[in-house]
C-alpha cells in the first residue's frame, strides 16, 4: 500500500492499494481487480476506527511494525482479526488473517471456566472476581454493595434419603429459582459451596437486599421439594478504603449461621 501525502504539508491523508490478495480482498469486501488502486479510507473499517489508521501512518513515519487484535461486529455477525503492518517504502505492507474461530473459542473456554456445571450459573471463581471488581467501582462512588448467602439447610440428609440424581436435581431448580429472583444485569447470583449461593447486588441497600431475600424464600417455598429450606446471611456495606470485600462475606456468613 502507498501513502498518500498531502501536496502541501506532506502529511498522510491515505493509503492506496497497488497489490492485493483474495484474503485482504473479502476483509474489504470487495475484490481483487476493484481493490487495487482504491483508497483504504474508502473502506467502512478504518473509518469506524480513525486509530487503526493513525497506527498505519504510524508504521510509516516510524519504520515499527504494528501487530493489532481488531473486533469489527457487521450485520449482527462478530468478527475478530489480527492485523500486521511493517513499513515499506513509503507505504506499508498489510498482512490480515480472520481469527474469528479462535476467539470465538477462547470466549467460550472462558465462559466455562466461570461457569458451574452442574447448575449452569457463576461459580466461585466467577463470584470471586465480581466482588473484587464492584466492591473497587463502589468504593469509588461510595454505594453500598449487598451480598446474600443462601444455605440449605442439611442438605446432607436429604441427599442420602433421596440419592444423587434427585439432589442433583434439586440444586439445579433451587439455583434457577435464586437466579430468578436478581433480576438485573448488575446482579450475580453464584454457588459459592456445594449446598450454598451467593446472590451479589451491587448499589443495592438494607431495605433493597431485604427485599430480594423474602422473594428468594417465598419462590422457594413454591417449589414445595420436601424437606428443603434455606437458611439466608444477608450483609449490607459501602466500601470504604480501609474494609476489603472479604469483610462482606465475612458478614453474610456469620447472619447466615445465626
């Protein structure tokens, strides 16, 4: 690609295709023949993204190659890929490759790793990383943060009365029935133990979090599985500067043993 320079103050305005391959081509949609001798800034791409085309005029003036991860979404589709520029001349050498397929991947590999299988919500891992994230956003806008643990109650018993399979059913409902219950993106509800939930809300205060707690133990109740009830630790705080998020727990914990 060649760059194209002001007349006046010499400065890049462009770059013009003089070659091009089938793969830079459909990344332009278009094709090879229409491609060469088109002006990149003619692509709907880069003028969605002005810096990706500040780091190519980069790449000339600087003569350092540019490796960059771009996400482009189209017509509901996601697209990822890895673009390379190194200087030649004055112009650049392009190289794209759609690595669309191994994000996607790597996403789900990641979605997974903070997913609990069995129950299809956040796992520990998940809850762990949120509290930490929210608990530093809210100790910057001093709102409160809530936090409930739901516990069953002798869950043990019930396990070895009714078996495996019926247990693992019963964690599955009781989850979906509590993950019902948060009803908003800012809320997370994880299974913090093996017999044992955390529902996370964030700017949520006393009377909210008491709120979310009387509808988890009526939708419970619903559900009518014999011998089943929930023990709830609830703990209302605004983060403050000397308190870590453990504090929280720390909290719902004792309540929900009390």
């Amino acid at each position: 690609m060649q760059a194209v320079r002001d007349n006046v103050a010499g400065e890049i305005t462009d770059f013009r295709f003089l070659m091009a391959n089938p793969v830079i081509a459909k990344f332009f949609y278009s094709n090879q023949e229409d491609l060469i001798g088109d002006y990149l800034l003619n692509n709907k791409i880069f003028l969605d993204n002005p810096s990706l085309f500040d780091s190519l005029v980069e790449v000339v003036e600087t003569r350092k190659s540019f490796d960059k991860e771009l996400y482009y979404e189209t017509n509901g589709s996601q697209n990822w890929y890895q673009i390379i520029a190194v200087s030649l001349g004055d112009g650049i050498t392009l190289t794209i490759r759609d690595i669309t397929q191994t994000k996607l991947l790597e996403l789900e590999l990641t979605r997974q790793a903070r997913i609990d299988s069995l129950t299809n919500i956040a796992n520990r891992r998940r809850f762990d990383e949120y509290l930490d994230q929210e608990w530093q956003r809210y100790r910057r806008e001093k709102l409160p943060i809530s936090l409930i643990l739901c516990e069953i109650n002798d869950f043990e018993s019930y396990k070895n009365a009714y078996g495996n399979q019926k247990s693992d059913e019963c964690l599955i409902a009781i989850a979906q029935v509590i993950n019902n219950c948060a009803k908003r993106a800012i809320d997370l509800v994880a299974r913090y133990r093996e017999y044992q939930f955390a529902v996370l809300l964030p700017n949520t205060d006393g009377d909210g979090v008491l709120h979310v707690a009387r509808v988890i133990r009526s939708e419970i109740e619903k559900l009518k599985i014999a011998d089943i009830s929930l023990n709830l630790g609830i703990a209302n705080m605004i983060p403050t500067k000397n308190v870590e998020a453990q504090a929280l727990i720390v909290v719902a914990e004792e309540r929900v043993r009390s």
